[in-house]
C-alpha cells in the first residue's frame, strides 16, 4: 500500500507562501508527476512530503495514516535526490545497503537485497566501485537502488533525470517506466520537464506559485489546459495565446482579433468579453484555398512568415499575426520562406478560449439540441453557451 | 607562371620565422615567469627548512664542536643526545608532552565536531548569539582568563598536575569556527539522504559527516596538535617543575646560568621535534583533495 494524501498543505517563509494549500489524493501504485518550472514549490512539496521540512499548515496522511509531523526515518518513504546524494565514502554496494543497515538488517540479509537490486539496476560489476568512479547514469542508478532495496511504502523523486544527458534521459525514462510496472509502488515524482511528465505520469499535478493549477491525466492536461499558465507551459513551441474578444455578430459567435476571425457557432445570447485564444501549433495548417471568413467557415489567421526553423521530421514557422507571434509546425518541408503571406487554419474543435482577467480555461457546453456527433465535425455547427472554469463539460475530452 | 613561382615562396618563408619570434618571446616570458616564482618558493622553503636542518646539525656534532659553523656536521656524533638521555628524562617528557597535546586536540576536536554540527544542522533560537559567543572567546586575551582559571585548577587541586594542563582548554574557538565552515558547504543532500535511510542525528554525524570531512578534521588535528605542544607559558604556570612536560624540561636544564648548553640544547629540541613530524607524516595524506562533492552530481 501506498497511498498519499496531502491536505491544505503550506509552507510559508515569512511573507512568502511557497505552497499554498495544495491538497492531491496519489492512489497506491500511482505515478503522480508535480511539474512546473523553476521556483513553483514542487521541491519544497516533496520535502514537505518527506518529512525533511515542517509545513506552517494541512497535513500529510499516508495509508490514511497522519505523518504530517512524523520524523523522514519513521515514514516509510525513500527519495531519490536530483543530486544522487550518494555517500562518497561508500562503495556501490555500501550505498545501496545503506538504509537495511541503518534498520539493522542482519549482515547476510542485507548482502543478498544488495545483490537482488544490483542485478535488477545492472550494477551487479559496479559493486565494489565508488561513486566518484560512476558515471551520471550508473550514479543515478545507485541512487535509485538505495530508494528501492527498502521496499518502501511510495518513492519520492526529486528531477532525477536533469543531471543526465537527453540520450540517457530518454533511455532512463524507459527504465523507470518498467520499474514502476515491475514495482508496481507509488511515485511522487517532481521534474520542470514536460516531456518527462507526459511520458511516465499516470497523473500530473501542474503547479504555478505553490498553487495546484490543474491535476488530471497527461492527456487532459495536454488536451484541456486548465488555465493560460498551463497552456503555455506544455509544448513544444508551447500553445499559441493571442488576446482577442468574444463577440456576436449577424446571429454568429466569433472570437475576433486582428488578422484572426474564428466563427464558433450561430448564436446572439453569448456576452461579448475579452478573452485569449489558443491554438497549439501542431493544429494550425495552411489554408489551401482562402474559403470565406464568413458563417460557417474554417477559422483564420493571417499573416506573414518571420522564420522557418527545421526541427528534423519536421518544420516550425514562426508568423506574425496582428502584432502577435504565432508558431505552427508540420512534416518537413512545409514548403515557407520568410517574408511570404500565409492563411492558416485550425479544426474548431482544436481551439481553446481563456478568460482573459482570470487565465482560466472557458469551456463551452453544446446546447441539449444538438447531438454530440456534431460536436466532432467541423462541417456542422455546434451550437453552445460559453461557460467560465473547466469543471463543466469539455469539448476534447469528450 | 615564373612570377607565381617566386612570389609564392615568400610569405612562406616569411610566417614560420614570425611564428618562431613570437613563439620564442613568450616561451622566454614563461621561462622568466616559472624561474622567478620557483626561486621566490625555493626561498621561502630554504628560510623554513634550514633552522631546523641547523638544529639537527648542531645537535649532531660532536659535543665540543657546537660552535663549529660548517655546513655539514663531520664527523657525526650522537654524544649530544646520549647527554641528553642522561640528564633529563627526556623519553617521559616526550610523552606526557604527547599525551596532553593528543588529548587537548581530540578534546578540542570533538568539542568542534559537535559545536560545528549543532550549528550548522539545527536552527535554534539565539542560534547566531551562541555561536558569536564561541567564536567571541578568540578575541579574549589568555592574561584575562589565565588567573581564573588558575584560581579554579587550585580550588579543583589540579595544580601540578597534567589534567591541570589539559582541562582548560578542552574546548577551542578555532575548531568550532574552521569545522562550522566547513560544515557549512557540506551537501545539504547528503545529510537528507541519510535522514531519509532512517539514520539519526548522531548516527548521520559518525557515518556520513565525519568519514566525508576527513581533510579538514586532518589539517585542523595537525594545527591543534602543534599548538598544544608548542604551548609554553600555561604549562608552566600550571606544573611548577621542570620533570613534567619537555617544554619545560629543556628550559629547566638547558638554560642555566652558564649559558645554553646548545649541543644539549638541539638535540633535546630535535627529539621534541619527532612527534610532530610523526603527526605530520601520519595526517598530510589525508589532507588531499576534498572529495565530498563526487557522490553529487
């Protein structure tokens, strides 16, 4: 077992909150990944978890257990640190059987779980070494080790990869994959990598400024981005946000912006506000032909070539819509040079509204009438009512 | 075709020669720069190294040849140190001298350890007064605490005695402020990791802090050693007699109203020499490279 319950957790230092009230509920055998960039509290979260700082206010319940105030040995957890924080003094070896001696593990016992987990992370040759003589992978597989040999109730991983080369990342991600299926325990995992994330999460918990952001499956959070923060903080260019405004006009809801014209859907009862339009680049596509802009057409941006970068398989281009920057990426080559006009477009179903004070998500629920096929299609026209927060039903997760 | 063929030549011939002056300019430069640091080295080493080389040599003359200033002493004699063995214990001087210097650094040693570790793993109130505090008792000269502390080793009875001599200064500001810097810059990870393994306070502070802080607590042993050893006027003040601790025994015998007996004097002085040498040879190579950070990373 190896459930983990945080409630209203803070941590305050002074007048500064780095975690502010999160509450999570991680399933026994959960890979819960907390992301967020640099300075978000996702770190001071895990210690918060650990037990290696005492939070200013919640509680943290593991198996229904509280051990908010429960010293690090006495809860069960072992952590993986971003610095390996392998004793240099120590062999592979000593290292991994570190936490069965402190438990006062008899001599042979602990010997034969040395071996177990060495034959596990292929360190079996390293035994005898010492960390200085490890390279970063065999480093961060040691670490590893001495968080598994106790076989402990869930793993806490603090940006175990970033140290790591982007060939070794990826190949370790695939370790951890099968370890986590082979263990089966509970993660807590912090990383500021998106790709690491959505890659071995079976949740994530996105925060911003010690706050919980969005909490939902890698798909929902890639999908159906709770807020601006989270939009642009998942992608590669991240999603493109303009500032446009909500409006109706000749029985049509439009979100207008200079050089952008999306019609959503017929309709006069929407109120016209300002909002921010997302679209991920990977959506846009060229327009073949400029169809018209009017009821029931394909969205349109715009507007004129800056850069062309080559990202391998494929391409990105970078273009300036109204004064913003819009990206869009495709299969190589996407046929652009700079300098040169261009109409692109998107699926209806691909485009996310943000409120534009709040940064929240704005979602949009079909009227009863109209049957949820026609949601899906961009041929008919989904008729819908505009609704604040993400709680209410959702297009692409439908 | 003749004009390509003999103009071409001519930057060739031209650019190795620049290349070789250039060169040569600043392998002069080098040379100069590396001569002149190693004879400013060689220097200093020569002005530490030869009044000692003189105090062996002195001590290895033959008796009535003290005052001989060759260079080298020839022929050899040990009558110097047989003299010495004859009139001063010197064998038991030697070693209750090491045993009080041993004992003051371990005393002093393990005071800083434990000091240093309060003060760097824990936050507690008047954290920063208390260690001002420690750190404050450098600034206060010996003469100010000197006859209180003779006044309590009287009232204690350790007058004349070598606890007298030790007790006192178990405790030094130098190992609490050099081991709390280091202690300071030492992975914050580690000491997590071990709480995490399920060590405590003080298992972390023997398995994990003191094995990784094995250069400073080396070099600091060598300075506390040196200093007790050298230390001349509370041992002294304390033991009143001449038979106790070699310091004072090579005083008591060595400086009379004849004057010096240098031979005496030198070979005395070089036996008291050997332990620190010993201490030295033992501790340097621990001083080597502080390897703390190869686990991390």
């Amino acid at each position: 077992m190896g459930r983990i319950e945080l409630d209203g957790l803070t941590k305050r230092y002074g007048d500064v909150v780095a975690v502010d009230g999160v509450s999570l509920d991680i399933a026994d055998g959960e890979f819960l990944v907390l992301l967020g960039p640099s300075g978000c509290g996702k770190s001071t979260l895990l210690r918060l978890v650990a037990g290696l700082i005492t939070p200013s206010g919640g509680r943290v319940l593991l198996d229904g257990r509280d051990i908010t105030h429960a010293p690090p040995a006495r809860r069960d957890l072992a952590m993986v640190f971003q610095s390996y924080a392998l004793y240099p003094h120590l062999t592979v070896a000593r290292n991994i059987g570190f936490p069965l001696r402190a438990a006062r593990t008899p001599r042979a016992e602990v010997r034969r779980r040395v071996e177990e987990v060495a034959a596990l992370l292929e360190l079996g040759p390293l035994l005898d070494r010492r960390p200085r003589e490890l390279s970063g992978g065999q480093r961060q597989r040691v670490a590893v080790g001495r968080a598994i040999i106790r076989d402990p109730r869930a793993f806490l991983m603090d940006e175990p990869l970033s140290n790591l080369d982007a060939k070794l990342r990826q190949a370790t991600r695939a370790q951890f994959r099968m370890l986590h299926e082979t263990l089966g325990s509970t993660v807590l995992y912090v990383t500021h990598d998106q790709v690491e994330a959505l890659s071995l999460a079976t949740r994530i918990a996105m925060l911003d400024d010690g706050r919980l952001e969005q909490l939902g499956t890698p798909t929902e959070v890639y999908d159906t981005p709770a807020s601006v923060f989270v939009a642009g903080f998942l992608g590669s260019p991240p999603m493109n946000l303009l500032p446009a405004r909500v409006e109706c006009h000749d029985g049509r809801v439009r979100v207008l912006a200079d050089d952008v014209e999306v019609d959503l859907w017929p309709g006069e009862d929407v109120e016209a506000r300002d909002v921010i339009l997302g679209i991920r680049p990977e959506h846009l596509h060229l327009m073949a032909a400029e169809g018209p802009a009017g009821p029931g057409g394909m969205p349109r941006l715009r507007g004129v070539v800056r850069a062309v970068e080559n990202l391998g398989a494929e391409e990105s281009a970078q273009c300036a819509v109204g004064g913003a920057l819009v990206h869009f990426r495709g299969a190589r080559p996407l046929g652009l040079a700079a300098g040169q006009p261009v109409a692109l477009t998107t699926a209806r179903d691909h485009i996310h509204l943000f409120d534009r004070h709040s940064g929240r998500r704005l979602a949009w629920r079909p009227l009863a009438d109209r049957p949820l096929a026609d949601r899906q299609s961009a041929d008919h026209e989904p008729a819908a009512a505009l609704h604040d927060g993400v709680t209410t039903h959702q297009r692409s997760s439908t | 075709m003749a004009v390509a063929e003999t103009t071409a030549p001519a930057p060739a011939r031209g650019e190795p020669s620049a290349v070789a002056d250039l060169a040569g300019e600043t392998g002069a430069r080098v040379w100069l720069r590396t001569a002149v640091g190693h004879g400013v080295l060689a220097a200093l080493s020569l002005a530490c190294i030869f009044p000692i080389y003189w105090m062996y040599a002195t001590s290895l003359r033959r008796p009535e040849e003290v005052y001989n200033v060759s260079l080298f002493p020839w022929p050899l004699s040990v009558g110097n140190y047989t003299h010495v063995w004859d009139v001063i214990p010197i064998g038991r001087l030697i070693l209750n001298t090491f045993a009080v210097a041993a004992l003051i650094s371990v005393g002093q040693l393990l005071v800083g350890l434990l000091a240093a570790y309060a003060f760097t793993a824990w936050r507690f109130r008047g954290q920063t007064l208390l260690y001002l505090a420690f750190v404050g008792t450098w600034l206060v000269p010996f003469q100010v605490t000197m006859l209180p502390n003779y006044t309590l080793l009287y009232r204690l009875g350790l007058l004349n005695t070598l606890a007298g001599v030790i007790v006192p200064n178990l405790a030094s500001a130098l190992g609490v402020l050099l081991l709390r810097q280091h202690m300071a810059s030492f992975p914050r990870d580690l000491l997590d990791a071990a709480r995490m393994d399920g060590r405590s306070s003080w298992s972390i502070l023997w398995t994990v802090v003191v094995p990784n802080l094995r250069a400073p607590l080396a070099a600091l042993s060598i300075v506390l050693f040196i200093n007790a050893w050298n230390d001349y006027f509370w041992p002294a003040l304390v033991l009143q007699r001449a038979d106790s601790v070699v310091q004072l025994g090579l005083r008591g015998l060595f400086v009379g109203v004849e004057g010096p007996d240098w031979g005496g004097l030198m070979a005395g002085s070089g036996l008291a020499c050997l332990p620190i040498f010993g201490i030295y040879l033992l501790l340097q190579r621990h001083v080597v490279g502080a390897f703390v950070r190869s686990g991390l990373k």
